[in-house]
C-alpha cells in the first residue's frame, strides 16, 4: 500500500514561485503527517495557469527547492511547472521529485488544450513516462491528456499502476472530474490521480473537485471546490484483484485497431 496525497491549491494565481513554495511546504507537512509517500500538485502549479510564465529548465531553482521539501518531509513529490527547453521553447511540464530529492522523472504534456496553450508551449513527444515510488508504478500525465483513452491505454499496456495527473481544469467542464477520469480507472484497469486548481485566474473558472479514482470504478477521496489536501490509499492488492475480474488489457484484440 502506498498512500498518497493531492493538494488543491492554493486558489488563484500564486503571488510568486515562492510563495507558490511556502504553500507547498506546508501541504507536504500536512501530507507526510498524514503518512503519506507521496504529494501531487496541480498544473502549472509553480507560476499559475495563464500567467506570464516563468520557465525554468527542469534542474532550475524550483527543482532544488522542490528537492530541499522533499527531502526535508521524506515524500515525492510531483509537481507542475513551466519547463524552459531547447531553442528558447517552454514546455507545460510535471516533474516527479522522489523523497530524498531526487529527479525521477520529468514529463511534457503531449495534447495542448486550446489557442492559448498552443501559442505558448511546445508539444511533448514521449507518451509514456514512468518511474517507481516504493515499489509502485508511477506514470505522468497533464490535464487534457488524460481525457485520451489512448494516453492512458499506452501507461495501462506499459505497466503504470497509479497515474498521476496535474491539471487546471475548468468550468463548466466538471463532466472531466466527475465522470470521465473514474471511467478511464476502470477502463485501462489503473489509480488515477487528478489534481486540480481552483478559484479564479483572469478568465478562468477552475473546477477543483481532484479525486484518486481505483480500477474498480471507485472514487477513494475527492476535493470540494476550494483549497483542499485530499489523502487516500493506493493498494496493489486491490489492484491485482481488479484486473483479474475485469480484464479488458488481456482481451484486447489490437489487430483489429489499426
């Protein structure tokens, strides 16, 4: 068993990275007293959403910084941010910090949802990105990927057990919450952590309502609509169960797909 937590917050537009870090510090305090292993922010979660974006490269000073809370709470931490890459282009980027500080893994997102994130990032081109968490493993997405059954698929056939995905949804898309992130737990028979902002940013309306939903269809803790530090548990066991009654990975027939 691996507990986990996600944090909703704070809402609005974060005054600076680092008051975007002192929240942090604090969820991760509250988290690991919680015994949780392991911490999931929302998108962008560094700079805020629809912000002049501070990019930075992924082994930048929020990476130290996110390290030194990890490391002092002895918990990953997955966290989003503007990732600075070749050639002057940013990428809408999650990197996963492990609990002595430690990069494990660093994804860019690879489905950009509308003009004003297709103006301003470049699309990711690695679709599946993993890496172990006491003995888990963990799979990286952003937002509007995960509304892909494709995206998903791809970590299911490549061994990810639990998901993790930051997010910035909106209103009035709750529909993404609530229905179609425990559809795809069910479908690809995997956790899936949604962590979301909330509040107000400019002309965006953000839904909260993060969630871990379980392979069997379950919703095991979900946020209100506020700033919210949800903590639920992810167990292989239920996991190994869950794939043996439904076994849609081993009934698949892909000749049939192409």
């Amino acid at each position: 068993m691996v507990r986990i937590a996600l944090f909703q917050g704070p809402p609005g537009v974060p005054a600076s990275t680092r008051a975007a870090l002192r929240s942090l510090d604090t969820a991760a305090r509250r988290a690991a007293a919680g015994g949780a292993r392991l911490l999931v922010t929302s998108e962008l979660y560094l700079t805020g959403y629809a912000t002049d974006h501070a990019a930075e490269p992924a082994n930048g000073p929020g990476a130290h910084a996110v390290a030194r809370i990890a490391a002092e709470h002895g918990l990953a931490i997955a966290y989003g941010y503007p990732e600075a890459g070749p050639g002057g282009t940013t990428y809408n980027a999650v990197q996963l910090i492990g609990p002595h500080g430690a990069a494990l893994a660093n994804y860019r997102k690879t489905h950009l949802f509308g003009d004003f994130e297709q103006k301003t990032f470049a699309a990711g081109a690695d679709p599946v990105v993993q890496a172990d968490v006491d003995g888990l493993c963990v799979g990286l997405l952003i937002c509007y990927d995960v509304e892909f059954p494709e995206a998903v698929r791809a970590h299911a056939l490549a061994g990810t057990e639990l998901l993790l995905v930051p997010t910035a949804l909106m209103r009035p898309y709750e529909i993404v919450a609530n229905s179609v992130v425990p559809t795809r737990a069910w479908e690809s028979q995997l956790y899936v952590a949604y962590a979301n902002r909330c509040g107000r940013e400019g002309d965006y309306d953000f839904a909260g309502l993060s969630c871990l939903a379980a392979p069997d269809g379950t919703v095991r803790a979900r946020a209100g609509l506020g700033e919210d530090l949800i903590i639920a548990d992810v167990e292989p066991e239920l996991l190994a169960a869950s794939r043996a009654e439904n076994t849609y990975l081993a009934d698949r027939r892909p000749e049939l797909y192409r």
